[in-house]
C-alpha cells in the first residue's frame, strides 16, 4: 500500500513538473486511453488486453524520484526502456526501482540493478543518445505475460504506421486515469543509418515527460511487433513545439530506439540469466 501511494505521488510530480508545455507534432494531441483509441488503431480485445500485461509503469524512488515507462522484452522476466530513468543528471545511478503493469489486475515487481540483472548502453548514459537504453530483470516475473515479438527479418522502414504504448506522460489534452495504458498512431517519417551499436529511427509521435520507455509497436504481416522504445521526446518543455510541424532541427521529433542490434544483444545475453 504505502508503495503504491508513493507511485501516485510520483506520478503528480511529474504531470505537474511544467505548465502548458509539450512537444505535440504537427497540431492536436494525438494521445487517449487504450481502450477508447484502441479499436480506431485496430487493436483486438486480446491485443489491448496484451498490452496491459506487458507495458506499464518505470520508476525510482531515491534518490531522486523518476517515472518513465517501460514494457517486457524477450521474455516475462525482464523489460526494456530508456536508460536516463535510472540516473540522476550528474550520472549517480537511482535505487529503490519498480516495473509496474496496468492490467486491470496490476502487479508491481521490483527492478534489479546490479551489474548481474541490468544492462546499460554505458556506464552513463546520455538521455536521448544512441546509449540510452537498459535491460533489466525483474525480481520476479510477470504471471501470465506474453511480451510481443520483435519480427526481425523485416526492418522498420520510413512510412510505417506505429502505435505507441505509455503510462501516463506529462501534460496531455485528454484525461486519463493512472491504471490505463495511453496510445498514439503515429507513423515512422525516417530511419538514419547509425553510427552506433543500435539502430534508431525519428517518427511524428507526440511526447512529453515520462513519455521515454515507451512502447513502439507496428504490424508485419498482421501482427504487432515490438519495433522500438522512445529515448527522446524533443524540446517538450517549449511552448512554441506544441502543435509545431514536424522538424527534426528545430526538435519537433520524437526518437526512437530499434529493438535489434546491441539492444537484441544484450537483452538475449541477460535472459540466459534466467536459467540459473
């Protein structure tokens, strides 16, 4: 109980951080609650249903609080999210760290951060970098929770038509209550070639605080696939980007991380683990 009321709190303390500020791309907000958006982005029952097992909540507590999102990867016991919400601005490494779903029967399971259960991009990472990425196992794994496939052998490819999946970001239009998932389509409008160990690609999804973490779902073949997480959410905290067209030099963008590459790597290395 007492932890659930300091997820709450955490929770206000980030929607409450700026006034009128978010980095809306190219006119209204776009986001709303899964089960009202999610049969206009042609989601089943089963697959919203799917969702809220999967994806959820990212958080620490000391020794500053941060709240991000951040949704199962490979298999039941460990997720995949951005790598900035478990370190404070000058590089110290948070604690006290939590996954928590929204089904509608949530679980709330401890993160574990030793080098033996975690890994990072970098020993610091820099938010919004090619680095910006953690692994990490939970203490114990998600009854009953199928993370969606990743669908390899087709690349993303500008064009594609995204759904992403979040907990509950900062400053949105719409209300929507904590323990409901919020959804987006949006759509892939580059994929650079990197320079890095990962892959990445940029899209017209809106964003604002505690939107990095979250979810990029696509289909291929008819099926979602788990195609990417938000590192970089753009110059949110403007207000001249709410609304703003799509610009990448003036950061009207939201970035993504591929869920191939080193990310693959790293999460196949660490889900050996759980053998053992």
């Amino acid at each position: 109980m007492r932890r659930s009321i300091m997820i709450l709190l955490a929770v206000g303390l980030i929607a409450t951080a700026s006034v009128s500020a978010a980095n809306i791309i190219d006119g209204a907000d776009d986001r709303g609650p899964l089960l009202a958006l999610g049969p206009s982005l042609g989601l089943s029952p089963a697959e919203m249903a799917r969702i809220r097992k999967v994806s959820g909540y990212v958080g620490c507590f000391l020794p500053s609080p941060s709240l991000g999102t951040g949704a199962l990867y490979l298999t039941n016991g460990q997720i995949l999210t951005a790598a900035h919400i478990f370190f404070e601005p000058s590089g110290r490494k948070r604690s006290k760290c939590f996954f928590k779903n929204q089904d509608p029967e949530p679980v709330t399971i401890d993160l574990l951060l030793d080098a033996g259960n975690a890994r990072f991009g970098a020993a610091t990472p820099k938010a919004g970098s090619n680095n910006d990425y953690a692994i990490v196992r939970l203490a114990e794994p998600v009854p009953d929770a199928d993370p969606f496939p990743l669908a390899l052998e087709v690349p993303v490819r500008t064009g594609d038509r995204l759904i992403v999946v979040t907990a509950h970001p900062a400053e949105m239009e719409r209300q929507v209550d904590n323990g409901m998932p919020v959804v987006q389509g949006c759509k892939v409008l580059r994929v650079p070639v990197s320079s890095g160990r990962t892959s990445f690609f940029r899209s017209d999804c809106d964003a604002t605080g505690s939107s990095s973490g979250g979810m990029n779902l696509s289909r291929v073949d008819g099926e979602l696939a788990f195609r990417g997480v938000v590192i970089s959410t753009g110059l949110w905290r403007d207000p001249s980007m709410k609304g703003a067209p799509y610009d990448e030099k003036a950061g009207s963008v939201t970035t993504s991380l591929g869920t191939d590459a080193a990310i693959l790597e790293a999460g196949k290395a660490l889900a050996v683990m759980e053998r053992f």
